[in-house]
C-alpha cells in the first residue's frame, strides 16, 4: 500500500488515541495466567496486540470481544495453559515472543514460538540467556538465537541477574517466568525501563520490590484485575511533532497514558522549547492520564543520550522529524538497540529523511541532526516498519512537496487509526 501526504494549511483538531500497545499486552498475558475473570477496556486493536490475543486463545485461555470496541472478557488459567495444537505465530511482534517465552518456559509441555519473516531476523539471546539460568530449555532455530524458538517447559528456579542493556521486554519476560519459580529472582538493571509489568504484577496480588535499578521478584499467584488501558504515548509523539513542527497548529489528545517511565518524549522536547500543557490529570487502572494540548512552537537542538534513552526508544525517529524543524544541530547517541527492531531504525531513519531533504549523518549508535528549519518531498520507503511509516507520514505534514510513502499500510501493527486521524486533523492531507 502506497499513501501521499500532502502539507495543510493548518492542523488542528482533538482525537483519542487508540490503548497503549504495551499495557495492552501486558493485561491480556498476566490477566491471562491468573485467578479469575477480568474485564479489560480500551485493548489496542493493532496487529501486534492481536497476535498476543491468538497466541493465548492457542493455548487455552478464554477471550471474548465485548459490546464496545476494545474490551474483552478474559477468564484466567492460573498460570496452567493447554499445550498448544500448533505452532504459536507471533506475527511481527518482538513483545509476543519475548513476554510469551518468559510464560511458555515454565509449562508442562513443549511449544514453539515463530513470527514473521522481520520477526525472525530479529536475535533473542538476551531473552534465551536468563531463561537458561532460570533452568529454561529453549533454544533458536539459527545460531541458537533466531526465531522460531522452540522451548520445553520444565520447572525453575531463582537466579540473580544483572541485564546488560536496558529492556522493558527482557525485563517482563524474567518476571513471568520468575513468578512461577522456586525462590527469588533479583534484577539489575542498568537504566530505568517501562514499568508497566511490575506495577501491573503488583496491583494483582504480586509481588515485585523496586529499589532503585533493583527488581526482586518473589514467586506468587496473581488475581485476575479488571484493566482499563490508557492512550499510547507512543502514539501520540508522533501528533505532537506534527503539531510543534507545523506553523499553524493546535492538538488536543485525549487520555494519553503518562507512566514516568514513558514520558522521556514530553521532556525532550519540552527542553527544546516545545509548548505543551496537560489538562485533566487523572489516574486510571494504577497508571496516570492528562490530555495533552500541543501548538505550534520555535525548537532548539538539544543532546540525547544516557538513562532516557530507553524510555524514548521507540520515541526516536520521530525526535529525528523534531530535530530537523529545531534551531541548530542535534545529537542523539546510545540508542544502538534501534539496530533490532522491525527495520534497522537508524540507517532506515537517517535514509529516509535524506530522501525527503533532511540533512542528517547516520553514527554507530545514533545520528546527528542539523536542523535547517523545512524538509522538501519525495518518494520514501517504510522498510515495513511501522514506526517509520508513521513518521514519514508526519514529515509529509510539514514538507513543501507532497511525500508518497510505500509499505504505509505497516501502521496497522501498533496504530490501525493512524490515517484516519492523520485525516482528521489535517482536513484531508492523504491520497
């Protein structure tokens, strides 16, 4: 699928972004191995969320669609999943697999995990490595490392390990496998990553204590809570560089999830100058809410790097968009984990802009941004990312030619909306 954006006179208007990806995983996986039904409300409807869902209805879990849209009756198992008919597909997503390893490595029986083509290029030592001193059996298909895994549930024990980089998805996986192990497992951690899954853990009956960068996970049964998934902050980064990029703007998003430890993206820019206010601050399900108001604002290069990196990570390449609109140069750095995501997002990155006219340098970990204030038009490639589309269809916004994005239908996997809300709030804007 090919899209065309075309840059609006104005861009304005409010729009409710669809549930956070992470915390939508997260609810369906740990409601599903504990005590009890659950309700969860306002469930991301993207293809990556989706695969988590089939993979867990493949071993046994009850999830059925409610009346409205986005909320699901989930009837836990207790940690006790079916051995699966099939191989279990988790589509493009590196979540499904590395969460559902950390679960499926304590079953009573044999399973194996595969994704698509992008998902099994995509290496899963750092997953593979704790499991095995867990007393996990799991091994890779190439190089003991590439998907498909194939994994023989046995039972655990509690390890100390200290992670090498920052992973919210190494780190969730270690604790659904932790919960069901034979004495405590403690975590170190080298950064602060989401924390979606110890606070989540916790409000079910669990037990993980944070002190500092140290996790200790104790061994427990979990209470099936009802969940009510808040905006994806994700999501939303991408309309506020639209609307602090664009000259005549205001936004308005709606219940967008603000959990400490995704909100890195409001502070960058923020430090770059970016007028943004929250309204209606409010908690929801354990996890904070505000709507966020974004307007047209003047940006100045800043430096990225260090302990928020992990929170931005998936906030990068469209920090990129933001620094070629910023006053000066640009430096973003230690963000060589981009390397492994569904594309290689920082050659991908730093091609595409060049393609539409940004001028930018590609370094080992990270780039190097000079912002000249416009960007032309062109033709550019998704890589099938769908990160990578989106923000090639915000650069369309704000670029003097229209921009034809190929592989655009990518956006499906985290955002099925995106196009629909691109449309809404630019009055068109897309061919």
């Amino acid at each position: 699928m090919t899209q065309t954006v075309i840059k609006p006179g104005t861009l304005s208007g409010s729009i409710t972004l669809p549930g956070d990806k992470s915390i939508s995983h997260r609810s369906l996986i740990l409601n599903s191995i504990a005590v009890g039904r659950s309700e969860v409300v306002g469930l991301s409807a993207g293809d990556d969320v989706m695969s988590t869902l089939k993979c867990l209805r493949a071993l046994g879990v009850g999830i059925e669609p409610n009346e409205w849209e986005g909320t699901y009756t989930i009837e836990g198992r207790d940690s006790n999943l079916r051995e699966p008919g099939g191989v279990l597909d988790s589509g493009n997503s590196g979540t499904t697999m590395r969460l559902l390893s950390g679960v499926l490595a304590s079953q009573t029986f044999t399973s194996t995990l595969t994704g698509d083509n992008s998902l099994r290029s995509r290496p899963m030592a750092r997953v593979i490595q704790p499991l095995k001193l867990m007393g996990a059996a799991i091994k890779g298909a190439r190089s003991d490392s590439l998907p498909p895994l194939k994994i023989w549930g046995r039972p655990l024990k509690g390890i100390e390990y200290a992670m090498g980089v920052a992973s919210a998805q190494v780190k969730s996986a270690i604790i659904l496998a932790a919960l069901s192990a034979e004495g405590d497992t403690v975590i170190h951690q080298p950064a602060l990553s989401r924390d979606h899954t110890e606070r989540m853990v916790n409000a079910m009956g669990g037990h993980v204590e944070v002190d500092g960068l140290t996790l200790i996970v104790h061994p427990s049964p979990l209470s099936a809570i009802p969940a009510r998934i808040p905006g994806d902050m994700s999501a939303a980064a991408f309309w506020i560089v639209a609307a602090l990029c664009h000259r005549d703007a205001r936004v308005m998003l709606r219940g967008v999830g603000l959990n400490p430890s995704r909100t890195g993206m409001l502070d960058v820019v923020r430090a770059m100058g970016a007028e943004i206010t929250l309204e209606a601050v409010r908690d929801e399900g354990g996890e904070p809410v505000a709507d966020i108001s974004v307007t047209s604002s003047d940006l100045s290069a800043v430096e990225i790097g260090g302990d928020i990196i992990p929170n931005i990570i998936d906030e990068i390449p469209i920090l990129a968009v933001a620094a070629c609109f910023a006053n000066g140069t640009t430096v973003i750095r230690d963000a060589s984990e981009l390397r492994f995501k569904e594309s290689d997002r920082l050659h991908a990155t730093v091609t595409e802009l060049t393609q539409l006219g940004a001028k930018l340098e590609e370094t080992p970990d990270g780039m190097v941004v000079h912002g000249t204030g416009k960007l032309a038009g062109g033709v550019c490639s998704s890589h099938g990312d769908h990160r990578l589309a989106m923000t090639l269809a915000v650069a369309g916004l704000l670029c003097e030619r229209s921009v034809t994005i190929k592989k655009a239908d990518s956006v499906r996997i985290s955002y099925p909306e995106f196009w629909e809300h691109l449309r809404e709030l630019s009055n068109g804007g897309v061919s």
